[in-house]
C-alpha cells in the first residue's frame, strides 16, 4: 500500500504547475473573461484519479456563466466534456491504470447515500456537483476526479470528437430513453441542435421515423441527411402522429403544438433546463387527455454516459469537431455564442 502511495506523488510531480484557463470574474464573453493561469498540479486524494486534459469540448452551458448563471464559486476552471490519460492515481483507486484513456463528463459527484443515488436517479441527488461549475473542469492541462466518475472511451474516437459524445451526445441518450421509445415507433424532434444531431442517430439505428420541426432551410437540410423521414416547421403537422416527442427549444409555445401531434398515450420530453417564456395555458381536453404525459430531464447519471458511450462506438456516430488550444478558449466562446462553429468546439492541450 506504501509503495502505491509513493508512486502516485511522483506521477502527480509530472507537472509543478499546470496552464488553465480560469473565470475569476463574471463578464460577457465578448470581454475575453477567461485569463491564462499557472495553478499548482491538483493531486488526487482517496479514490481519486488525476487526469492529463488531452482535449475538452465547449458548450452552450458555459456561455450561460458569463449572463445568467454563475457558478457558484469563483474562480472557476470551467469545461465539462473532458477527454484525457490517467496520470496518477491517489490513494485507494483501483479502477483503472496509468495511462487509460477516460472521459469526464457533466456529473462529478453525487452523495451516493440518498433514494435518488440508490434508486439510479443520482441525477437529482440534492448533493449532486457538476464539472466545471462546482468543481475544476477541462479549460486546463490536468484534473482530477473520483474514480467512479471517469469512464473509459472506445477506441473508436479521437480524443477531440469523443468530447462532445460526454454532453449533447449523453443527455441526448437520457433525453431519448426517457421518452420510452420503442423500436419502429415515431419521435418527433422540436428544434435541431447538437443532442438532437446525436438522438436522430440513435432513432434511424434502432429503426424509429424521425419528424423534425425546426427553423432553417440549412438545419432541415442536416435533419434529412442524417436520418430525417419528414422535415418542417415548428407548427406544422407530420404524417403521423408521434408515439414520442422530445422538445428542445427554449420556448414556450412548442409545449402545445407538440402535445397536438402527439399519439394518445405518448411522452413529450422537455430537454431544456429552462424556458425563456412560459408555456401557454394547455387545453386539457385537447392536448393532455388520453393519457399523454410530460417530463423533463436533469442532468445525466453515469449509466447514461456509459451506455451512450459504447452505442456509439457501435452506431458509429463519430461527431464533426472544430480544434482550437487552450489559449483560444475565450476566441472559441465567442464563435460558439455566434454560431460560427462548425460541429462541435473543442480545445485540445498541447502535449509537453
Ligand atoms: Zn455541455
Ligand atoms: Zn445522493
């Protein structure tokens, strides 16, 4: 047991210091507010892992840090899709060897003790901690993480496009298995983003007809090409009714409009964290009798980054990504609040 001990403070002296890119002060993304820093190698403690950042996706989330949500402690390492080697293990962490290839993703940490972490709801555990928000993320060269929080990634990726698999790609999975769909049946797809991208895959390969409603000659263009049986807007009707629906707009008004074509006894899921306007007044007998039913979705669990993570390895679905370093972080923010991203932004570490 010493001699473990030993050895996992000479992998973490690896690095002194490390490079991050850290939020110290809210700002708008347009200010450049992530600042290069030298912090002291974290080290890992009980059945911790330290892991060597080879590349961390960016998302949407994290432009919300700069205007609506701020994390709640400052400052912050932020990035949540974090792909990298197992560079050290602290004390009592058996799970994996040195240099694995594993993933982080937006659970870091949950009590492991209430109902919702016994019952695999650990989701919505009240003490549930998320990476780069309540604890260091992936805008840096190293982190560390609990054991039971890091999952190995199929060969089949590079580093860089297994990152935004760790995001849009599992909470698209939770978001389409809370649906209850069922092989051959219909899904309609309400707006069409990166997790929308991702489930789309997943319907075509287990032989579900997707109707997406989205905005945008160029987004149904996408929609068809990866797998699409019928495209439209937002308030038109499909051929058929849907056994499921997952809404992924940020408004209000695509509660109804799903609802009216969904089939009696379907789920609509809402995936979004928040709507910017409310949802109108529903008709009951129109739109939510018949047993239709509502749900939304929180966060992730790590069966659902596991099991996502090996389906699409096996699909395949191999995400379209756009590189920048570590330094480009704010520039790479910017563009992603623009739009001017193609596929998934990632920022990939230099190797030392
Ligand atoms: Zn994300
Ligand atoms: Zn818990």
């Amino acid at each position: 047991m010493h001699q473990g001990l030993v050895s996992s403070v000479e992998q973490v002296r690896r690095y002194e210091e490390m490079k991050a890119m850290v939020l110290k002060e809210i700002s708008p993304v347009e200010n450049e507010p992530l600042r290069m820093e030298e912090l002291p190698d974290p080290i890992p403690g009980p059945n911790k892992i330290l892991v060597k950042i080879s590349a961390c996706g960016i998302c949407h989330t994290e432009l919300f840090y700069f205007k609506i949500r701020r994390p709640p402690r400052l400052p912050m390492v932020l990035g949540h899709q974090i792909v990298g080697r197992v560079e050290g293990l602290g004390p009592g962490a058996t799970k994996f060897v040195l240099g694995d290839r594993v993933g982080i993703a937006w659970i870091n940490s949950a009590c492991g003790k209430c109902h919702f972490c016994k019952g695999g709801t650990e989701n919505l555990c009240l003490e549930f901690r998320g990476t780069g928000c309540h604890a260091h993320g992936g805008y840096a060269q190293c982190t560390v993480v609990s054991e039971d929080f890091a999952y190995l990634i199929p060969e089949r990726f590079s580093d860089a496009e297994a990152t935004p698999l760790l995001c849009a790609g599992a909470i698209g999975y939770r978001d389409l298995i809370l649906s209850g769909i069922k092989k051959e049946q219909t899904l309609g797809l309400f707006g069409f983003g990166a997790s929308a991208h991702i489930v789309i895959q997943i319907a075509r390969y287990w032989g579900c007809k997707s109707f997406v409603f989205t905005r945008g000659e160029e987004h149904r263009n996408l929609a068809k090409k990866l797998g699409a049986s019928w495209t439209g807007g937002l308030e038109d009707d499909p051929p058929e009714k849907l056994h499921c629906a997952i809404d992924f707009t940020p408004v209000g008004e695509t509660v109804p409009q799903a609802l009216r074509v969904l089939e009696k006894g379907g789920r609509l899921v809402l995936a979004v964290i928040r709507k910017r306007n409310p949802i109108p007044p529903l008709d009951y007998a129109k739109l939510l009798w018949d047993e239709k039913e509502i749900k939304s979705v929180a966060n992730i669990t790590r069966k659902d980054a596991r099991e996502f993570l090996s389906l699409a390895a096996e699909i395949p679905i191999i995400p379209e990504v756009q590189e920048f370093s570590l330094e480009e972080a704010n520039q790479a923010l910017i563009l992603l609040k623009q739009g001017k991203i193609q596929g998934a932004g990632v920022l990939k570490m230099q190797d030392e």
